[in-house]
C-alpha cells in the first residue's frame, strides 16, 4: 500500500494521534468530510451550467444555420 507497510501505517497513525488529539482528529475528519461534500456538490452544479450553455450554444447554432439555408433575394436578382 504506497510502499508503507501496515506497521508503518500504525506508527504514522499514533503519531498523529499524538500530537493532535482525538477531539481534534474527530473535528479534523468532519471538516474533511465537508469539504468533500461541498467540492462534489460545486463539480455537479457546473455540470449542470456547462449542459444548459452547451444547449443554447447548439440551438443558436442550429438557428443560424437554418437561416444561412433560406436564399438570398439580393443574389436572385442579379
């Protein structure tokens, strides 16, 4: 795992226990768990805006393009 072995793992874990506290880890992890939350959150929201632009950009597209079919009266008269 990452080229650390469980017991590696363990010690780095005390440590941090250690030298934080577990009223701290808990409030560590739940702010974490938050921020998590709210980043997913924001990547779906921008999901959404970037279809809705995608979707006017496509149908002003395919106006101009309906409008480029129709022939020019200006042209038929020369």
């Amino acid at each position: 795992m990452f080229g650390i072995s469980p017991g590696q793992l363990l010690i780095i874990l005390v440590i941090v226990l250690l030298i934080f506290g577990g009223k701290r880890l808990r409030g560590l992890g739940g702010d974490v768990g938050t921020a998590i939350k709210g980043f997913k959150k924001a990547m779906s929201e921008d999901t959404k805006e970037d279809v809705k632009e995608d979707n006017k950009t496509l149908e002003k597209t395919q106006s101009d393009e309906s409008s480029d079919e129709k022939p020019d009266s200006k042209l038929d008269s020369k």
